[in-house]
C-alpha cells in the first residue's frame, strides 16, 4: 500500500530549462495538492487538483508554472524556463476527499544552475 | 486571508521533559486543523487531524487540542525523547478555502 510517491528525488536544471516533478498519490485519492517549501521558510501552497480539474491555483505564479492532474497517470508540476529563485523543495500531498488526512510525498529538491 | 502562525519558532528541552507547542490562526470559519512533523530533508508525516467540531485528539505520547473561538491549537508532547527532534506544523483546513494553509513551524530539540 504505497504512499505518496513523487519523482525526482532530485532534480538539477540550468537557467532557462524545463522542470517537471511528478506525483502520483495513495491509491484512490483523488485529491492532490503541491506546496512549495524554500530554505528556513515555510511551506507555501502552490495549487490544488482534483481529477482533470485545478480547483485552486491562487498560490501558483502565473507565468512559467503549470500543474495537471489527469484522468490517468500522475500528476504534473510544470515550471518553465527556471530561474535561481526557482529552487527549493516542492512537496506533492494527497487525500481520498476534502477535509480529511493529507498524506505527503518525500518531495522533489529543485536546484537552478 | 488565513494566517498561521506558532510560538515558539524554536524550543530545546531536556528529555523526559513535557512541553506544549502553540498554534494560532486568523480565521476561526475552519474546516479541520492538523499537526505535522517534519525530519531534516525529508517529508512530512500527519501527527493528528482535529475536525472542527472536535476539542482533541489523542495519539500515544501526543495530544493536540483545538479552541476554534480564540483560534488556537496547541500540541502537548509527554515525556520527550530525542526521537522527538524535528520541526513541528500545523495546518489549518478552511471552509472558505480549499487549500490547507501551513504554519512556519517550531523546530524541537530533545537533549538526551
């Protein structure tokens, strides 16, 4: 019964790449969340899924950052064209429904170059 | 807008030591409040969920209450051991938001 499974363990892009971390939550969830944690900061929310919809990216840049959570198969956190700022820590949670237990993936290490 | 904050940012004790770590949050509308514990590089793992219409939960040596009317939680820790070394969050679930919003945590360390 695995947990919450997000890959890469660590990422490394130079300037001006394509970062792509991915997530595949507990079996059956079908909620799935992704924070942002920056060093000796907290952690930030970023966007929340629900299967085939974004239901809250508020917290998501509006440029160069996208997330996805399709019908099949993981879900997606997309930043484009990386800058420096751009690393940090990117953690991935999931839960069966809304108001209930958050299980968290061991997270995804970004580092610009 | 949601604010979380926690007292105190960081606490050192020795162990066998009780301790109490405190949570305060803006917007008393939640939905649930829950604590997390987070080692060095890794992920977080959920300590105990509170639902709003829940005072307190109860997990062996751990016991978070919630007074959601002066918007506040606190996580008391029983007889600390040095496995208890970590950074403590709390996350609080709002009816207005669907997103779960985190405190900065408190950093705990256990002397032996």
């Amino acid at each position: 019964n695995a947990g919450v499974m997000q890959n890469p363990r660590h990422l490394v892009r130079r300037r001006g790449q394509e970062a792509r971390l991915r997530c595949s939550p507990v079996k059956g969830h079908s909620h799935v969340y992704w924070y942002r944690q920056l060093p000796e900061e907290g952690l930030k929310f970023m966007v929340y899924l629900q299967k085939e919809n974004i239901i809250d990216e508020s917290g998501m840049p509006k440029e160069r950052f996208s997330a996805e959570f399709p019908k099949e198969g993981p879900s997606i956190l997309r930043i484009q064209q990386v800058v420096r700022g751009d690393s940090a820590a990117y953690f991935c949670a999931s839960s069966d429904s809304r108001g209930e237990k958050l299980f968290f993936g061991s997270g995804t290490q970004l580092s610009v170059l | 807008k949601q604010e979380v904050t926690q007292i105190p940012a960081a606490l050192s004790v020795p162990e066998g030591e009780n301790l109490v770590l405190n949570c305060s949050f803006t917007d008393s509308a939640i939905y649930n409040l829950q604590w997390f514990r987070q080692d060095p590089g890794k992920g977080l793992t959920s300590l105990l969920l509170i639902q709003s219409s829940q005072r307190e939960q109860t997990s062996g040596r751990l016991n978070a209450s919630l007074d959601k009317s002066s918007g506040r939680s606190t996580l008391y820790i029983a007889a600390s051991q040095p496995g208890d070394s970590a950074t403590y969050l709390c996350a609080v679930g709002g009816t207005s938001y669907d997103k779960v919003i985190f405190g900065p945590g408190t950093s705990l360390s256990v002397i032996p």
